[in-house]
C-alpha cells in the first residue's frame, strides 16, 4: 500500500525564533542528531532538519526550521520603528512611508527581511520561542518575537516558551518562576532546557509534537 512507502504518518514543520546566541541552532542538532558545538556558527540560508518520533503509536516526523540570520533585521527594525511606528513593521504604510523618505537601501532590507520571514512561518504548526536564561535582554525579546509570531501564523499554533542555557546556573538572569509566569499570561507552554547537558531538549520537541498531534485530530 501507500502507507508501506512513507517512513511517516505526519508531518509537522516547527520553527525556531528567538535572538542570536540564545542556542537555537544548538537546540536543533541536539534534537536531530545529538550534537552539540561550543563555537557559535551563524547559520547561513535558511536550514532546516528532521526527525522521527513516536506519539500514540504513530511516526510523526518533525520538520524543524533553524532562523537564517533574520534576526538581525528584526533588530533592525526595532531599533528604526520602535519611537514612531508601535513595533508595527509589516504595516503598508510604513514601508510606504520608507520608501518615500529614500530609504532605499532599508526598503531592500525590509523587503527581503518580508520575503524570508513569510517562507520561513509558512505551514508551521508548532514554535520553539527561545530566549538565554542568562541574558536578559533575550527575554525582553520575546514580546517582540511572539507578536511576529502571531503576525504570520495560523491562531492555534502550539507555541513554547524555551528558557535555554540552564546548566549556566550561577550567570542566571531570568528566574523559571518569571519565564513560567510570561508564558502562562500569553497561554503558551514553557520548559527550561540545556542544548549543553542535553536536557529537556527531547521534552521540548515531544511536547510541542504531541500536542500538534492532539488539535491535528
Ligand atoms: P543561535 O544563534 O540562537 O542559533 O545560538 P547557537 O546555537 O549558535 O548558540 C550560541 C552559543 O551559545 C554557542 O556558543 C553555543 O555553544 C552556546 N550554547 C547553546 N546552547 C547552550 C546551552 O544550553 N548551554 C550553554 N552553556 N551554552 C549554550
Ligand atoms: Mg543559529
């Protein structure tokens, strides 16, 4: 039959958001193939991985997309719109208004920023939103991040929240009773995880999977 040529029974794509450094990348190879590297490496093109678990006696494989240095023009874009424009960067009017005051090299950045951020959210079904227990200004991000989030998926995807890097216990900046408390005000999941020591990355996936799998049925 069909079925004895898939190596799947679903298919979910995930993203990864959060700012640079906060261990995204890290988080996805210790995910798909158990590794994990000390040097940062920026990720270059949009890259993504997959694996295979099992819910319910059913192979869901996970298709997870790793951030390709989009961040840099949201931070971009924060810092230009954050006095006059309410954060607001996908509205018409502001790209008008750029183009208009001859911004045009911005215009190019915004344009291209819109077109890799729209692949990118395309079809996903569950996000990772990750920020560095250790940097605080990772966290204050996360508004951000989620409001992007919001801006270009479906309203039931399945978001978590990630508080990376625990295993850095004595450079904490952001306590789990504050992370736990963000992502219950916004009604998202929440986990704390180490890419390093390789802990609750599994847990974090599975979950995000797990319930995808629940409203996908
Ligand atoms: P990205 O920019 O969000 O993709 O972050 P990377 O995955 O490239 O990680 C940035 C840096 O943080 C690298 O030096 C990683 O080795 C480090 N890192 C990632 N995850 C962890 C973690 O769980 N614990 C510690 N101590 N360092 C981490
Ligand atoms: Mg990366």
């Amino acid at each position: 039959s069909y079925r004895a040529y898939e190596d799947h029974d679903y298919l979910f794509k995930l993203v990864l958001i959060g700012d640079s450094g906060v261990g995204k990348s890290n988080l996805l190879t210790r995910f798909s193939k158990n590794e994990f590297s000390l040097q940062s490496k920026p990720t270059i093109g949009v890259e993504f991985a997959t694996r295979n678990i099992h819910v319910n006696n059913k192979i869901i494989k996970a298709q997870v997309w790793d951030t390709a240095g989009q961040e840099r023009y949201v931070l971009l874009s924060i810092h230009f719109f954050s006095a006059d424009f309410d954060l607001d960067f996908f509205d018409l009017a502001s790209f008008e208004d750029l183009a208009r005051k001859d911004l045009g090299p911005l215009f190019l950045g915004f344009s291209m920023y819109r077109a890799i951020t729209n692949a990118y959210y395309r079809g996903a079904l569950g996000a990772l939103l990750v920020y560095d227990v250790t940097r605080h200004v990772t966290f204050e991000s996360i508004k951000k991040w989620l409001k992007e989030l919001r801006n270009h998926t479906d309203d039931n995807i399945v978001v978590m929240l990630v508080g990376n890097k625990s295993d850095l216990r004595h450079l904490r900046a952001i306590s789990t009773e504050e992370g736990k408390a963000f992502a219950e005000n916004e009604n998202i999941y929440f986990m704390e995880t180490s890419a390093l020591e390789s802990l609750n990355v599994e847990n974090a996936f599975a979950e995000v999977l797990t319930q995808i799998y629940h409203l996908t049925r």
